[in-house]
C-alpha cells in the first residue's frame, strides 16, 4: 500500500519551507541589526507575517497525511498482529500436540509393559 498525495500536500510542504526561510531569515536579520529600530522592526513584522503561510502549510499537510498515515498504519498493524497471532498459535498447537504425542506414547509403552509382564511371569 503506497502512500499518494496530492499537490495540495506538496504545496503545504513549500509554504512550510517557505515559511521557516522567512521566519529564520528575519531572526538573523534582527539580530544582525541591532542599532537600527526601522529594520528590526520590519524583521518583527516579516517574522509574525511568516507565521501565516507555517499554519496554513500545517494545516494542508496535516489532514491529508493524518488520513493516509491512519489508513497505512491500521492496514499494516492488522496484518501484523493477525500473522504473528496466527504464528503464536501454531506454535502453542505444535507444543501441545508433541506434549499429548509423547503421553500416548509413554502410556502404550505402558501397557506395553503391563501385557508383558501378564504373559511372561518369572
């Protein structure tokens, strides 16, 4: 099961880029320029401006992946726990067959003994 996205996906995975260059590119501008108040303060205003495109990009990425991460994870885990389940109880069966496979044994073994000992007394 391949994950498949759409371009509004990918889009919201640019607007994040997008989003952490302007926020991370005003941050070094600011504090580059700590003497001149007129482009702090634009850095300011480009670093809370870049908030808008992050959520945006969140939101765009977040209910699309959140569905097919949700769709892959409950397929891959079903089928998992339902294979090895079915592997702990072939193993458990095996264990138990062999377990009553060697009682039938030992008590024909006993029998065994005990006709043996009827016919042949000392």
């Amino acid at each position: 099961m391949k994950l498949r996205f759409s371009s509004r996906f990918y889009g919201g995975i640019a607007l994040l880029f997008c989003s952490l260059l302007l926020g991370k590119g005003s941050q070094l501008v600011f504090f580059l320029y700590l003497n001149d108040p007129v482009i702090r303060w634009i850095a300011i205003g480009i670093y809370i401006i870049s908030w808008v495109p992050f959520f945006i990009g969140i939101w765009w990425i977040g209910k699309e992946y959140a569905e097919a991460v949700r769709k892959y994870f409950s397929y891959k885990f079903y089928t998992a726990s339902i294979k090895k389940g079915t592997r702990n109880v072939v193993t458990k069966t095996k264990l138990v067959g062999n377990r009553v496979k060697e009682k039938i044994k030992e008590k024909k073994l006993q029998r065994q003994q005990k006709k043996d000992l009827k016919n042949h007394p000392l």
